[in-house]
C-alpha cells in the first residue's frame, strides 16, 4: 500500500487552514525550476466570513491557487499542482461533503496523467467548508521544505520554503490578530515571510473572502478580492490594499451584512 507522508491531517470545526506550498511552474530555458508557494484558508466564526489568502514566486499567484464560493467554501491548490482540484473541491462542498472525505476522493482519483515530470505524489492542498470544518494534505514529493501544520483556527503547510518556522509564524499570526478577516489573512502572509518564506523569493500575492450576500452591490458574494501579480514585495502591497479597504469598507446591500 501507498504510504503517503502527511504532516497534519486533521478535521477541526471554526478553523483556519493555512498552506504553504511550492507552486512548480513549466521549466524553461531562463527560469528555475519550481518556485514555493504558502497560502491560508481562514474562517471568522464570529462574522461567518471565509477566505484565503497565497503568496509565491510565480507571476499571478492566485489565479490557479485560490478558489472560493459562498455556497461550498474554500480551497487552494499548489505545489506539483493540478488546477482542477480546486473546481472539485468546491463541488464535492456544495454536496456537503467533509473535507477530509474530499481530500480522499480528490487525491485517490487522480490519474497521474505525467508522473514523471508531474507526478501527483507531490499535490498540496487544502479544502474548508462553510462550518470552518477543514482538511489538508502534503504529497510525499511535495519538494522540501515540505509539511502541514494544524492550530486553531488555522492549518498550515509548505513546499519549498525557508522550514517549519514558515508555517509556525502563520499560524500563530492567525491566531493572535485581531480585526477584520482581511488583516489576520496578510498578517499570517507576513509570519510566514518573517520565518523564511519562499526560498526563491518573492513575486505576487492574492486574497479573497466571501460571505453569501455580503458583497458590495446585489447578489454578489464577494466581499474582497485582491491580487498584486508582480512586485517586489507583494505581501506589502497586498497589506497596503487591505488597509485601505478597511478604512473605507463597503457598506453591503444586505441587511446582515452591515
């Protein structure tokens, strides 16, 4: 029987799930090969919001690592990564699947399409459902510093970062914020570059929270979405953008929401 390495596999309810992977592009000629990624699944009980937030040496991170959906939960997708894992984890949400099971199901059925160059023996991921119920998993060829960490509120893990230190500052950074989901979100972001972070680097950074209804404007879902595609420092920018929504956050339509 396989043996897969798993960090932490664990199923908390009101929990944040912190991910901290290497996201591995394409080789090409005047690139390295891999780059590292770290992400957070977060879940505020108290104001029933729920988001993510990533960070990695890749162009636009948070187009292929974040997904999210006010009617399943949240998901995030890295290291040797398959897309398609996000759409199916929200899927198998909406079915009120538990996390974990979805973990399972998601892994147990990949094919392995390129187990040479891609091989799903290296997949990090990570799904929440609406309840703050989560689940995680590190692929044992995620490439090191590989591993995942659970606390409360938050679960963390990481592929080619700095060590364990990554995901121990985003967990308790998590834990110990106070204020808008947004802040605790780049706070954790910040933990995790202050231990090490990506030992390649830095490029973008992305972040969404969603709450049925809770967005600005009607049916709209959405209460923050952010990416900073290419910049130095994008945590900082990612920081910059939320405090400055915080300051002139968006009253909702909805009667709940305000």
């Amino acid at each position: 029987m396989l043996k897969l390495r798993i960090a932490d596999w664990r199923l908390r309810i009101g929990a944040c799930v912190v991910i901290a992977a290497g996201l591995v592009a394409a080789p090409r000629a005047d690139d390295a090969i891999g780059t590292g990624t770290f992400s957070i699944l977060g879940y505020d009980r108290q104001t029933g919001e729920i988001g993510a937030a990533v960070q990695s040496r890749v162009f636009s991170v948070g187009n292929g690592v974040l997904w999210a959906d006010a009617d399943a939960g949240v998901a995030a997708t890295q290291a040797i990564v398959d897309v398609g894992y996000g759409p199916r984890a929200l899927a198998l949400l909406r079915q009120g699947i538990a996390p974990d099971a979805i973990i399972k199901a998601i892994w147990d059925s990949d094919p392995d399409p390129v187990p040479g160059q891609w091989t799903k023996q290296g997949r990090q991921f990570a799904v929440m459902n609406l309840k703050g119920e989560y689940a995680a998993f590190t692929g044992p060829k995620a490439s090191t510093w590989a591993g995942n960490k659970g606390g409360k509120y938050c679960t963390a893990q990481g592929n080619i970062l700095a060590g364990p230190a990554v995901v121990d500052n985003m967990v308790e950074n998590f834990e110990k914020t106070t204020g808008h989901l947004s802040q605790r979100l780049v706070a954790a972001l910040e933990g995790g570059q202050a231990g090490g972070g990506d030992t390649r680097g830095q490029q973008s950074a992305a972040l969404v929270i969603v709450k049925k209804h809770c967005g600005v404007w009607l049916h709209n879902d959405t209460v923050l979405r952010l990416q900073v595609d290419d910049n130095p420092e994008p945590i900082k920018e990612l920081k910059r953008l939320v405090e400055l929504w915080n300051r002139r956050r968006p009253t909702s339509v909805s009667p709940e929401c305000r």
